[in-house]
C-alpha cells in the first residue's frame, strides 16, 4: 500500500485490532472471526458483546440482533456463549434474564429437584416440609417428636403435627415408610413423644400395655415384689428382712422393724415380719435374730439390741 486510502474497512463478521493493514479482499487475512458470544459489525475493531439478557454460541455475528433471546429458566450475563441455568431449588419463567437473582427460590410447599426449571416440579411428601428454596421433596423431614400424615403443601417444621398419645413419632414420621411406633412396654408416651422408650413407668409400678398416655396409667407393682421402673414386668421378689407393699421400688425399702425378722422374700406389711424370740434381739432388716451374749438373756418382746439383753442374776448360768 501507498497511502491510507487504499485501505479498506473491516469487513462484517470479522474485528480488525487497530494498527493491523487490511487489504481490499473479501476475507483479508488480518482480520480475525468474531467470537462467539460477540458480534462485529462492519470496520469493528474490538467484538462487541451480546447484551445481558442474550447469548450466541455462533461465530460472525454481524449485529445485536442476532444474539439469541436468553431462555426461560435461565440467565445470561454480556457476552455469554450460551445459558447459564437457574440453580436446583429455584426457577423462572421469564426470557431475558441477566443475573442468578432473577432465578427465584422454589415456591413453599413445593420443590425444584433440577437445574433449569422454569416452574416448580414437585409438591412436598408426607412426613416432611418444603420451605422456600427446597431441592427435593424429602430434604426437610418433620423433627421426632411430631408427624405429618396427609399434607403435600407444607412449608414450616411449626406445620407438622404433635405426635399424638400413645405413639412415638421418629424423624419423618407419616412418609409411606415411616408409620406411628406404638409405644414400649414399661412406658408410656403423652403427645409430642419422640422414642418409645422416652418415659419409663415411675419407680413402683410396670406395664405390659404399648398404649399409655399417662404415667398414671402404668400398674402398681403388686405387694411382696418390687419394680425399678420402665419395665414390662415386675422386678422381682422383697429381700429377706424387709417387706414390700404396693407400688414399692426397691426390694430394701422397707426394713423389718427392730425386733422382728423374715427369712421370707414375699411379705407385703410390718406385720408379716416375725417377732424375736427369746434369748435373741433382732436388728432392723433382719435375717435372724442373734442370740443374747454369754452371761445374758432377754425373753420374748422387743429386743432390739445387746443393750436390751439382761446380765445373768447371781446364782443363775445364762446362754442367751
């Protein structure tokens, strides 16, 4: 070239960097492509990008118009070479988007399992909620301790039921796999109750029933025997020196009195305790009695100790 007039512009659909000659040819071999994502109009320097809210993934772009519309479900920055789409848990509907904030989050009581959607997918399941922004159905189950039977719309834990009496309610409770539990033999379940086995029967009594409600309703351990509590049975039978009324706890509760004893594992009152016999006193919760010390005897009656044996008379030999 000689002078600047045998120049030629930029031919469309291609971008010229300044200072770079181009020849008057159909495609000069100066010029570069117009990328994707860009267009380049005639005597185009620098590519011109697609405006926020399009794409293109073609190459020679000649103007704007030519950019694609961004699709629904979807959003396009300035230059974007194709949809980027709307994350799992939110959606639109709406072509032209610019920016992710226009993706909304999932409606409550709804879910969006895949990226790209331009509605919502699912409704929530039993046994869970779906709050704003859920991805899947089952992503928010329904704490232990409450349930959720019949409802595909819920969008709050505050929504799910109390577990009622007589039940216990794990996590999800109400889903086609996750049913009511009957509540533990040896105990009982008031509504809200999250394990079976979360309140035992109270100290003296037993159940064998798996649906109480009350600790009142729990059976009175029978008298002669004791029970600790949380079982489906009695304990066990009173220790020997004691005895055991209705509703007793442990089988030490109730000592003999001081003078008596029992080598019997069934009493049920004081009065079933045997009084000492003579030449012997007999502790509280006594087995036997223990005989007086040589040179002592006490007879029959309440002797409760050594101190209650009487020294020998003068003239007399005592054993006890």
């Amino acid at each position: 070239l000689v002078s600047e007039a045998q120049c030629g512009p930029c031919p469309q659909g291609y971008f010229c960097p300044p200072a770079v000659p181009v020849f008057n040819a159909t495609v000069p071999v100066s010029a570069y492509t117009c990328p994707p994502g860009h267009y380049c109009p005639i005597g185009t320097h620098v590519p011109r990008t697609c405006p926020p809210g399009t794409y293109s993934g073609a190459y020679s772009l000649t103007m704007a118009s030519e950019c694609v519309i961004c699709p629904p479900g979807a959003w396009c920055h300035a230059a974007s070479t194709a949809p980027t789409l709307c994350l799992p848990g939110t959606f639109h509907n709406h072509t032209g988007a610019v920016a992710i904030h226009e993706c909304a989050l999932c409606t409550p009581g709804f879910s969006c399992q895949t990226a790209g959607l331009t509605n919502v997918t699912a409704a929530c399941t039993f046994g869970h909620y779906c709050p704003g922004g859920t991805v899947r159905p089952e992503d928010h189950p329904c704490l232990p301790g409450t349930w959720n039977p019949n409802r595909t719309d819920l969008s709050h834990q505050s929504h799910c039921y109390t577990c009622p009496p007589s039940f216990a309610c794990d996590w999800a409770t109400g889903r086609s796999d996750k049913p009511l539990l009957a509540c533990a033999a040896g105990h009982y379940c008031p509504a809200g109750t999250k394990t079976i086995d979360q309140n035992n029967c109270p100290r003296g009594s037993y159940t064998t029933a798996t649906n109480l409600y009350a600790a009142s309703q729990c059976t009175p351990c029978p008298a002669g025997s004791y029970c600790i509590g949380g079982g489906a049975a009695v304990t066990g039978a009173c220790a020997m020196g004691f005895y055991c009324p209705q509703s007793t706890g442990d089988p030490r509760d109730y000592p003999c009195p001081a003078g008596t004893y029992s080598t019997a594992t069934n009493l049920t009152a004081a009065s079933d305790c045997t009084p000492c016999p003579a030449g012997s006193f007999c502790i509280a919760g006594a087995i036997a009695p223990t005989p007086c010390e040589q040179g002592s005897f006490a007879g029959s009656g309440n002797r409760t100790s050594q101190a209650n044996c009487d020294l020998c008379p003068g003239g007399y030999g005592c054993t006890g």
